[in-house]
C-alpha cells in the first residue's frame, strides 16, 4: 500500500491516471444514449434520473464491496465527524451535478451541454486559487484554460446556440458545471487524513440513491431487464467505481488545477467513443485541431511560471 501511494504521488503517473479516468468518462456518453435506447427512456427525464441512481449507487457497491475485501475489513467512517463531509460530497458532486445534467441535457442542446460541461475545468482552476494558498492563479495557468476551452469550442464547432429557447437548458447544465467543480474542491478538502476508498463508496451510493428516489417520485421507470440494458448499466457502474476512486486518490493528492484541467478532454474522449460504439464519424480536422488545443492547453496549466 505504501509503495502505491509513492507511485500515486509521481506526477508523470498522475497524468497517466487522470486520463485514464477521462477516457473511462468518455466511454460513458455513447453507452448511457444506448442505455436509453435499450430501456426505452430516451423521452422520460424521470426515468434518466433513476438509471442514473441506479448506475452510482451500484457504482458504490462495487468500491465498498472490493474496498473492503482489499484491507479485509468495512470500508465504513471511522469517526461520526467523517459522515458530514462525505454526505456534502455525495449531494454536490453526484446528486446536483447530475441532476443538473439530466435536467439541463433535455433542454438545451448537446453540442451546448457540451461546450459549458468543459468550463468545469476553468471553474475549478479558479475556485482552486480562492481555497488553497498552495494553488494560486497564474498566467499560464488562465491562457492554458483559454486554449483549452477554445480547443472544446472548435470540436463542437458551428453548434452553439444562445437562442432565447435554450437559455433555461443553457444555464441548468452551467449549474451543472459549477457542481462538479465544486465537488472537486470539496473532494480535495475532505480526503485530508481519510480513506478515498470509503469516501468515493459512500459518496457514489448516498447520492446514487437520492438520484434514484427523485426519479421514482416524479414517476420514473428503469427496468434493467430490458435488452442489454443490465450489461450497459453494471459497465458504467465498473466506470464509475474505478475512475471517482482514482480521481478522488488524485485530487487527494496533487492540486486541483493540476488534475482537474484533464476533464477538457472528455469531449474528445466522448467523439472518440461515439465512432467506436455507434458508428459516428469522428475524422475531422476540427477534432485534430481540438485535441492539439486542448493538450496544449493541459500543459500550459501545468507549467510553473518562472
């Protein structure tokens, strides 16, 4: 365990790491939209809700399930006061920031979604200098999240829309956004001297389950039997396990900037993902130029100014 947390503290390896979990994200957008498709909820933003709850809390499960077997004992808070601090991470960065997005998704556009979803990276970089004296706000740090978030614009290029119509849609996925970069700050406060292993568990299930309850209260219905729908749901839990574990032990660990920044390639990630698993085109100069801006962006924010 000692020897892992050695590794985990390499920057080089918490690169590898951090777009390990980006990728598993981007796997995510194709498979969720065929997990509607299979269950026959693409119309009913209920019935999102609960296979969302379905997806995290089962997501927490999992952790606690091979957490626990790992260290041969309940991953379970170890003191009264650790429950708050996980109850407040669980309700930002999983409840309201999904909330949000199911919400937000069904009234704007997905090119819009996408676009304002990548400002999660800037917000957080900015939010990081406000919290953490260590974190301070650089140049390089603000140009890199200009080329970066301009990188997200050219891969949605020409299907922005700030029309009266999508303004709500617009400004709920926003809402959205600042969720989960809040729920990177709070991650990066509550990991001091606590397992991330218990603190991604619990997290994940306590705000799977609210998830799960709101869809059930506004009439949502989410039978997992129906076609693959069980295959797609237990692969975005493993998704989810894996990669909030590994992004909850980085954040623990290094900067928010300097972690946080790699979100801006989820969109790629998703592009990618897309022509794999449902045959969209994804060769296109704008997505080349995209992926340049965008890593140029990552290492201008990781740079040290001199």
């Amino acid at each position: 365990m000692t020897e892992m947390n050695t590794i985990l503290n390499k920057k080089s390896v918490a690169y590898l790491c951090a777009l390990l979990c980006v990728g598993l994200w981007g796997t995510a957008f194709p498979l969720i939209k065929l997990g509607y498709g299979e269950l026959g909820i693409a119309d009913s933003a209920a019935s999102k809700l609960m296979f969302a709850g379905e997806r995290f809390a089962l997501a927490g499960v999992i952790v606690f399930v091979i957490g626990s077997i790992s260290v041969r004992r309940a991953l379970i808070p170890e003191k009264k006061s650790d429950i708050l601090p996980i109850v407040a991470l669980g309700f930002v960065q999983t409840f309201l920031q999904y909330l949000f997005a199911y919400i937000g998704v069904g009234a704007t556009t997905a090119t819009n979604t996408s676009i304002i979803t990548g400002t999660v990276s800037l917000i957080s970089v900015l939010m990081a200098a406000v919290f953490f004296k260590s974190d301070r706000l650089t140049v390089l740090k603000m140009i890199g999240c200009a080329v970066g978030f301009i990188g997200i614009a050219v891969v949605n290029m020409g299907g922005f829309s700030l029309s009266g119509d999508l303004l709500f849609g617009n400004f709920i996925v926003l809402l959205s956004a600042f969720a989960g970069a809040s729920g990177n700050i709070i991650t990066k406060k509550v990991t001091s001297g606590r397992n991330a292993a218990v603190i991604t568990a619990w997290q994940l299930f306590f705000g799977g389950v609210l998830l799960f309850l709101i869809g059930l209260v506004l009439g949502g219905s989410a039978d997992i039997t129906k076609g693959s729908g069980a295959v797609i749901l237990l692969w975005l839990a493993i998704v989810s396990s894996v990669s909030f574990l590994l992004w909850t032990e980085l954040l623990g660990r290094h900067p928010v900037s300097r972690i946080s920044v790699f979100t801006m390639l989820v969109p790629i990630f998703g592009t990618l993902w897309s022509g794999i698993l449902l045959g969209e085109e994804i060769f296109r100069v704008e997505n080349l130029i995209a992926l340049a801006l965008i890593c140029a962006g990552i290492l201008l924010v990781n740079l040290k100014s001199k």
